[in-house]
C-alpha cells in the first residue's frame, strides 16, 4: 500500500494588523467604576434621614445604593464603551502591513 503524496502550495499575501481594545474588559471597568460612583454619592449625600415627599417612605441605606447603581452601572458601562470606540480610533490609524506565508497542503492518493 502507497502512501498518499503530498503537494503544497505557497502563497505570500499582505495583510493589515492592528491592536484593537478588548471591549468586555472595558465594560466591566465601567461597571466597577459605576458601582463607585453610587457608593460615593450613597454616603456623600445622606439623604435617607427624612421621608421621601412623593412616596412618604422612608428609604435605608442600602436601598438607596441599590436605586443609585440601576442608575450608575449603565452609565458607567456606556463610559467605558466610549472610551474603548475612542481608543480604538486611536489605535487603527496605526496599521502596519506584514507579509503572510500562506501554504496549503493537499494530500493526492
């Protein structure tokens, strides 16, 4: 029995190479910094030590973070979105163009 020969093919290409942020990581950051934000104004502004004068309830602490991070971490996130768009601008201006071996190996019987 014959082994099957093999033929290549070489092919050289250019491409385009770029760094580009990694959003995710950037929408997390903004989530964090978010989840600051309403601590800061949480205990900043101590406005649980009187009653609400639309719902006449009485607001705890931790409840007032809560209302202030369904607020915060969105806007944190779109932050942080924005950041990465403007920092992806930044970086694609900064191509380069490398040169790729492409081989292709096609086994004949």
């Amino acid at each position: 029995m014959s082994e099957p020969a093999e033929h290549a093919v070489h092919r050289i290409e250019t491409a385009r190479v770029r760094r580009s942020p990694r959003y995710a990581i950037f929408c997390v950051l903004g989530a964090a910094l978010g989840i600051l934000v309403a601590l800061i104004l949480t205990f900043t502004f101590d406005g649980t030590a009187e009653q609400s004068p639309s719902t006449q309830v009485l607001y705890s602490a931790s409840q007032v973070f809560g209302f202030l991070c369904l607020v915060c971490i969105p806007v944190g996130v779109a932050v942080g979105l924005v950041v990465a768009l403007i920092l992806d601008r930044s970086l694609s201006r900064r191509t380069r163009e490398v040169r790729i071996d492409h081989e292709r190996v096609e086994l004949t019987d």
